[in-house]
C-alpha cells in the first residue's frame, strides 16, 4: 500500500490563482458581515414591532369597550331612560 503524501501544491498553480481565492474569500467574508448586519437590523426592527402590537391590542380593546358603553347609552336614549 503506497504512503500518503503530505498536503502540497503543484507548481502549476500560480500565485494569480491564490491570489483569486484569497480576494474571493475575503468577499464572502465581507458578504457574510454585511448579512449579519441587516439581520441585526431586521431583528431590532421586529423587537420594536412587538411593542406596538401589544398597544395596538390594546387600543382594539378599549374602541372594543368605548363601542359597547355607546350602544348601552343610544339604548337608553332610545328608550327614554335617561
């Protein structure tokens, strides 16, 4: 069974070729910080979003509230009781 030879490059690969890659992954890595980034932005956006929908439910209630304490007051209105 032959011996496997330790990782090396051939020569034919040029320092243009590592070069490439070497660009190439640092724009993935660049790619990849700026993804983050909207994400962050994204998730403070949703954080923010949740507080207003915990007021706004309870706005819906209060209208809720306010629209059946109106219908009580034409009632008696309606029928002389006040």
């Amino acid at each position: 069974m032959p011996h496997p030879h330790p990782f090396r490059i051939d020569r034919q690969v040029t320092l243009a070729v590592i070069v490439t890659i070497a660009i190439q992954a640092g724009g993935g890595l660049l790619w990849a910080g700026r993804a983050s980034a909207r994400i962050d932005d994204l998730q403070r956006r949703v954080e923010g979003q949740s507080e207003m929908s915990e007021r706004l439910a309870r706005l819906e209630e209060q209208v809720s509230a306010t629209r059946l304490t109106l219908e009580r007051v034409e009632r008696r209105l309606e029928t002389g009781e006040l």
